[in-house]
C-alpha cells in the first residue's frame, strides 16, 4: 500500500495542486430540504468533492487504539472493547461526538440504545435542539424521527438516516446509563456554506420532504430520478460464446449510464454461483486503456455467491433480474463488455439506460467498481488485522462496498471495526466498532434483511456464506489526496476465512485506479458449491 502511493509520485500531486486552486467553491446555501433531498439523490455522488468537503464518524471504538506519533507505529491496533468508548467526561455526563461546522449529522446506530438521554447541542446554544432517551432515536415516537424507511431496526441494529444540520458546531453529551455502542456519521461542509439549525419542530415544507424521501426509500427497485429528458436504452439478448468477450453497448458522449439491468440465463442453484462468477462486467470510459468497472457480474450487483434476492436503493437482485442505478457520467465514449471466462457459452439479456448529462463533464467523475481478494494489503506489521477494501488516490468520492465472506468454520468472524484513511490521515477519521455494525446490524445476528442503504441478502448462519452491503449515498467519504478504507479481519486465511469484496467509488482525472482483472482461478474453486 505504501509503494502504491509513493509510486504514484509528482504528476497527481501537480493535478491535485492546480485543481485545488480552482476548485474552492463560493459559499453555497442549503436548505433542509436541500439536505433531505441529498437522501435519494445519487447523481449528486458522481460531482467531484470541493476543497473543504469531509464525512467522518464519531463512534465509541475502544480508545486503547492509537497511533503514536514518534515511533510511527500503531498501537493496540485489535483492541476490541468497543462498546463505551468516549471523548471524556464533562460535567457528570459522557461527550459522545464534538464538531466544528457548518456540517450535518446523516446517520445515528447503536447495538444497544437506552433509556438514559442522549442531547445533541448545535451552535452554542444551551439547549439541545434534540433531548431524548437514546431508545427514543430509534423506536419512531417522536418527531421527526418517526417515518420507517429513515427509522428502522435490521437484524437487531437500530438506525436513523434524518439529516441534524447545523452552522457552527454540534457536540453530543449523554447520561451515564445511555446504553452501549454508537455511531454518529457526519458530513463538514467547505467554509462559507450557509446551513440551517437542526430544529425538531420542522415546517410543512421540511415534514413533506421526509415524506417524500421516505416514499422514495420505499420503492427501492426503480431509479430514485425517475425518466430523465434524452434518456435512450439499449437493449439486448448477448450469447457470450465460453473464453469470449462480448460488447454490449458502445456509447458516444458526454452522456451518463443512469441504469443497468441484466437478467442472465443461469443454472439453478447452487451451479449459479460458478457461472456468475466466471461472467464478468468489465466497463471502460473515454477510451482509457483499463476498465474502471472489473467485477464478476453477480457480485458487481451487491450480492455473493450466486443469486440472492434483495432490494436496496442503488442496487439490488430480483425475480425480474439485477438491476444498478449508479449515475456513471462520461466525456467522450462509454463500452460496456461481458467476459466469460466459463465452459460455456452464456446468455445475458441487458438494459443500458443512458441520458444527457445535467451539468458540465468537467464536474463529474468517472465511476469505479472493482472485485479483488487481499489486494493491496497494508504494509505495516502491527496493521495485519486491517484487510482493505479500497486503496486509491486522486480526488473522489468512496460509495460503498459488498463484502463476501467464506468462513466454513462458523464462529463469528466480524468482530472487525472499518477505519478509512481520508488523504494521508496516520490516524482514521472513522473508526468502527465491528463488521456488522458497519452494515447496520449488531450482535452477529445472521437475519436477512434488505434497507435502502445497506443489506444482508445471504447469511448462513454465520458457518459458510455471508453477503453484506453498505451503500455511502449521504455518507460519501470525499477524498482530494487518497483513500484507504480497510476492516478488520479477525480469522486468518488459512483457518479458513476468506474474504472478497467490490470496492464502489468515483475519480477524478489523474487519480490512480491499482486494482486490474482478477484470473478465474481465484474467482471459483475456492469454497464448495454444495
């Protein structure tokens, strides 16, 4: 990982530094309907970050991980105690989170929230603009924290996706008897954005547009932006003869793919999970020499191995066939391929929805998605129980991954907290408290469930296969310089647990993209099909 980014040396360092002279946006205003719209909108993920624009995460992660600054080593890096970690204490009560704004609050989850309150102070002023029982966050009794699609609990993990915007400041205290474990996941806004003051008395037009938000996250299956003006669809019946590529689509732009749909012809299970991953989604952008997609095509869709119903916002599997709706904008040209590194011949219907672009090429990134197994590992020695999902550099946005897991052996393998690394930070910015709360869920509970932002289609009680997804729609990590996001993995390789994942996120020009196709020999064979 180190070599990686010294490797990538002077030339991104000179693009990054002309584009920060440029790109230091006028302070913007935001209303809260801005904000609640942001819920649902997945263009927006695609404009590039501006100077300034940050999303981190307070959480109560076991503060005897550390990182010490003259020895530049990592220390107690697995502590595990994760359930009651805190600022400090202050006045007889636990500071939980403290930030500088302008910002906004997208996302509150606990494993365990109790009747002992939880205040949420913004802007100096002395009284909290929310004043409640931790439980009271969650269990959708009180306002605005009460419609179902933002408010909700997923295999025994309670979450709260309503924006807390704020202008100048937000500090989090908490009586003693609060609970145990928490996340609260904020965006900070560049200087001069104007924000309003969370306030729980919300007016018509606020209250409507939860609404609106919540009936969007509700229909998850059909694209958020509805029919766009200019859109086209290809649509095709491809035979992807066995060792062959196959074109699906070529585009000429600038345009943007808004929606991809596949249905394939598959065995039944479980020889479906073979055949798809010996298929694979690879898409390329402006004639660039690597796709910027690579991922076998079921996993590509947010579930793994083989197919596994579920619905989310941006992805999902159905009866009716997989379907994506990331906004994947493009400057010049657009290929769309299916590789089938199988036996045999395979046949794939597909839908490529395409659109004119809605604002200048210039403001948009190029949408990456890659599949890998223990790529890019950390270099560190007192890091070997990080295992990375994404490493890389330039100036983007970090969306989501879908984790894999192979763990034949049973016991809980996610004790492991995420820690993302946002353009150099020694120490991470966000800093989990296991792998299934990093998916929205708690205690190990192996429960199917599907959410907008985050689901587990596939889970077998916690002794074969596991499938997790987490998508970063309002939580992007914007990134300038370079960003590693890694998680924990408590079971080595050969117990065996293994892991696979597709890493989802988009960047700008001169970024750097490591990751490239990955042989079919580590794609199967490495867990039985049953």
């Amino acid at each position: 990982m180190e070599q990686f980014y010294t490797e990538l040396g002077s030339a991104v360092a000179l693009v990054l530094l002309a584009g920060m002279l440029v790109r230091t946006a006028a302070g913007e205003s935001l209303t809260y309907v801005d904000l609640v719209g942001r819920l649902t909108d997945l263009e927006r993920l695609a404009t590039l970050p501006t100077a300034g624009e940050k999303c981190a995460q307070w959480s109560s992660y076991d503060r005897q991980s550390r990182y010490d600054e003259k020895t530049g080593k990592y220390l107690d890096w697995a502590a595990n105690d994760d359930g009651g970690g805190i600022i400090r204490e202050e006045g007889g009560k636990a500071v939980l989170a403290e930030m500088d704004g302008p910002g906004c609050i997208w996302r509150i989850w606990s494993a365990a929230p109790k009747e002992g309150k939880v205040s949420i102070y913004l802007d100096g002023n002395e009284r909290p603009a929310v004043d409640l029982p931790f439980a009271g966050y969650f269990d959708r009794t009180n306002e605005p924290f009460t419609r179902p699609n933002l408010v909700y609990e997923a295999a025994k993990g309670r979450n709260c996706y309503v924006p807390i915007p704020y202008q100048k400041s937000c500090k989090i205290v908490a009586d003693r008897d609060w609970g145990g474990y928490y996340h609260f996941t904020y965006s900070t806004f560049p200087k001069g954005t104007k924000l309003p003051t969370f306030n729980r008395d919300l007016t018509d037009e606020e209250s409507a547009a939860l609404d609106d938000a919540d009936r969007i996250l509700a229909g998850c299956g059909s694209d958020p932006a509805g029919k766009r003006p200019g859109e086209a669809v290809v649509k095709v019946e491809v035979r992807i003869p066995a060792g062959r590529t196959v074109k699906v689509a070529e585009l000429a732009g600038p345009r943007a793919i808004t929606a991809i749909r596949v249905k394939p012809d598959l065995p039944e299970p479980p020889a479906d999970r073979t055949a798809l991953r010996e298929l694979v989604l690879q898409i390329t952008w402006d004639d660039e020499a690597e796709p910027a997609v690579w991922s076998p095509l079921g996993d590509f869709f947010g579930a793994a191995p083989g197919v596994n119903l579920y619905r989310s916002l941006p992805m999902g599997m159905t009866e009716e066939g997989f379907y994506g709706f990331w906004y994947m904008p493009f400057s010049r040209s657009a290929r769309v391929e299916v590789v089938n590194d199988g036996g045999m011949d395979r046949l794939v219907a597909f839908e490529v929805t395409h659109a004119p672009l809605a604002k200048p090429v210039e403001r948009f990134g190029r949408f990456h998605a890659k599949w890998h197994r223990d790529a890019m590992l950390p270099a560190e020695p007192e890091r070997k129980i990080d295992w990375t999902m994404l490493g890389t550099a330039g100036r983007g946005r970090y969306c989501g991954v879908m984790l894999h897991v192979w763990n034949p052996e049973g016991d809980w393998w996610g004790e492991g907290d995420e820690k993302f690394f946002v353009d150099g930070e020694k120490f991470p910015s966000t800093f989990g408290t296991g792998s299934e709360d990093y998916f929205g869920y708690a205690w190990c509970d192996a429960s199917y469930f599907q959410r907008p932002f985050h689901s587990q289609p596939l889970n077998e009680a916690n002794r074969g296969h596991v499938s997790n997804n987490r998508w970063h729609v309002v939580d992007n990590v914007p990134f300038q310089q370079s960003f590693e996001g890694c998680i924990e993995k408590y079971f080595p390789n050969n117990r065996p647990t293994l892991y696979a994942c597709v890493a989802y996120w988009y960047l700008g020009s001169g970024g750097s993209d490591p990751y490239g196709a990955v042989s079919i020999a580590e794609r199967i064979g490495y867990f039985p099909s049953k």
